[in-house]
C-alpha cells in the first residue's frame, strides 16, 4: 500500500501507468533474474535463500567461496537532512 497526495484523478492514472510499465517490464524480461527488490514475491529472504544455495552449490564441489556482506541498518541516520 503506497500513500499519494494526489487526488483521485492522478491516484487513478498513476495506478494505470505502473501496470502498464510492470506488465512491459516483466512480459519482455527486462529485469536480471538477481533482482529481488521491489518485486512482488521476490523479498530480501529469497535473496539470502538464494546466497546460501549459491555458496552450498559450490562448497560441495569443493570450490573456493568468499562472501562479502555488509549491514546497512542505520546508515542515514546521522544524515542531515
């Protein structure tokens, strides 16, 4: 659910154009299939699911994996906005 401070006429016709820009989107392929934010049924747990299958692959065929992460929680708090 997104809130908009347009009134109903705007609501209506940017409803209209992200359908219409989802569906050219998806129908042609345009996204990398490592996309996982803001798409619908593609969350951050699918992404780490997807990590750790990658790394698991790999380590059972003995293969060299190195992981690099970093945490980004509260990075803009001390920003002065």
């Amino acid at each position: 659910m997104t809130i908009s401070l347009l009134n109903v006429g705007g609501k209506v016709l940017e409803k209209l154009l992200i359908d219409r820009i989802n569906h050219h989107v998806f129908s042609n392929s345009l996204l990398n299939k490592n996309q996982y934010g803001f798409l619908p049924q593609r969350s951050t747990i699918d992404a780490a699911l997807a990590a750790k299958g990658f790394v698991w692959e790999n380590l059972q065929q003995k293969v060299c994996v190195i992981l690099v992460s970093f945490d980004v929680i509260g990075a803009f708090d001390a920003v002065w906005w």
